[in-house]
C-alpha cells in the first residue's frame, strides 16, 4: 500500500469519527404528536387557512325576539273602570296554565287588550300579495280564519272582514321576506289607556336566505302575529305559540288561557 492510500485511509476514518461522534451529540427528536382531531383524517393537498363557520340551519326561525312594536295613538275611548284590588285577586286567581307573568316582566307590568267588540267587530284587511314570488290566494282565506280562530278563545272579541284599509282596525301585508332573519312582524297602536286600538301586521313568505316557508309554517307565523295585535306578549315557555322561536305552530291551551284572562280585566299596569 502506497503512501498516498494510506493518508486517504486516515482521512476516512476521521471523517467517519467526527459524524460518530455529532450524531451521538445531537439531541433525540421525536416527530410532533397529530391533533387528536386529525388522527385519521384525509391530508388536503391544498391546506385551507380561512377560520372555520358555523352554518345556521333555518335562521328566520329565530327572529321573532323583536317583532313587536308597540306605537302610541290616541283614541275617544273612555278609560277603563279600575280597581286594582280587584286585578290582582283576578289574575292571582286565573294564572296557573298561563304565562301572563312572562309578559308582565317585558312589559313593565303592563296589559294592554282590545275594548269589547261583541257588537261592533274589530275590521280586519288581508292585503293582496299576488305580486309576491309563491304567495298564494289561499294565504288570505288562511289568514282570515287564524281570526276566527282566536276569536273562538274565549275573548270578548269579534271580528269582521273589510275590502279596503281606510275603514280597517287591524291591516295584514305580505312581503317577500326581511332583509334581517324575522319572519313576521306586528306594530300595535295603543291609546293613553292602554287600550288596543289598532294593529298592523306584516308576513314574509320567504326566509332571510330565500326559501319558501311552507303553507304550515305561514300559518304559524300568522297565528304568532295576530296573538300580538290582539295583546298577547312573548311565552317563555317554547310549547306555547307564543314562544319567540317557531317551535308550535297551533293555538295551545296555554295561549288561549292567557288571552281570555287579560280579557277579564281592564288594560293598564297591575301594580299601580
């Protein structure tokens, strides 16, 4: 062996001492652990950045938190014979099964109704939405008979079916749908009483993405918004249909029993 192959042969085994001695130098390093939500998911090839959304199914059917205004409007009805003894023992005596109280505690203790119309009946006009993509002529007869059956509820009321808005207590619109996600709406006009003197109420047929409500669902949202123009407030309790969310779509017991005992008693605050 030549001089020159021996000095390649040192240079070698340096070379091989040195990468010895780093490898045994360096730390040990262990590969980082798969979130436990991705152990055995499919790589993207092209990872997505954008933060994760969460889809809400059927929003509308949440939005009727807010679909009650209440308006002043004065009136020549006489005010109301009080006797606040009296309307406590009244509504004491008549709460179990209804959520009086739950409108009460919006309402700043207020109870607002409809003076008697046995005789004269309240005036209803049912707008024509022809004009509206998938209105229907069967939604004014349906609207029409929710009045009749709330009038059948044991309220004092009655009510009557006009041909035009001049001569109208109560007024029903249909628009395609809001530009927020409520479904329905209901404005109604109260005198320095407290009495109800008139209402205005507006239906959407589509919800806040576009879809068509169901002639069931319409239904539901119209019952929903004549118990508002008729003095009903939000249920708290989600088995009623006064419950801000859609989630009955009839007239319960509960609702009929609350409407017939803000009607044994006059409109105004209970605790004053």
């Amino acid at each position: 062996m030549g001089r020159l192959e021996k000095l390649l042969l040192v240079l070698v085994g340096a070379l091989v001492l040195f990468v010895g001695v780093q490898l045994v130098r360096a730390p040990h390093r262990t590969p980082p652990p798969v979130p436990v939500a991705q152990q055995g998911a499919e790589e993207s090839p092209v990872p997505d950045a954008r933060p994760a959304t969460r889809v809400l199914v059927a929003p509308s059917r949440t939005a009727r938190l807010n679909d009650l205004v209440v308006s002043a409007r004065s009136s020549q009805e006489p005010p109301p014979m009080r006797d606040l003894v009296e309307i406590r023992s009244t509504l004491l005596a008549g709460q179990a099964g209804t959520y009086v109280g739950d409108m009460l505690a919006t309402q700043d203790s207020v109870l607002f109704r409809w003076p008697e119309r046995r005789v004269h009946g309240i005036r209803v006009w049912v707008e024509d939405g022809r004009s509206i993509r998938d209105w229907s002529r069967g939604f004014g007869d349906m609207a029409r008979s929710v009045f009749d059956e709330w009038q059948f509820t044991g309220s004092p009321l009655r009510f009557e079916f006009v041909l035009d808005t001049v001569s109208s207590d109560i007024r029903v619109h249909w628009i395609d749908n809001f530009a927020s996600q409520q479904i329905g709406s209901a404005t109604r006009l109260v005198d320095q009483s407290n009495w109800i003197v008139g209402a205005d109420i507006t239906i959407a047929v589509h919800d806040s993405v576009g879809r068509a409500f169901s002639p069931t669902e319409i239904t539901g949202i119209v019952r929903h918004e004549v118990g508002h123009a008729l003095g009903l407030g939000h249920s708290a309790d989600r088995r009623t249909l006064m419950f801000p969310e859609e989630t009955m779509f009839d007239i319960t017991p509960a609702d009929q029993l609350t409407l017939k005992l803000i009607y044994s008693i006059p409109p105004g605050a209970v605790n004053k």
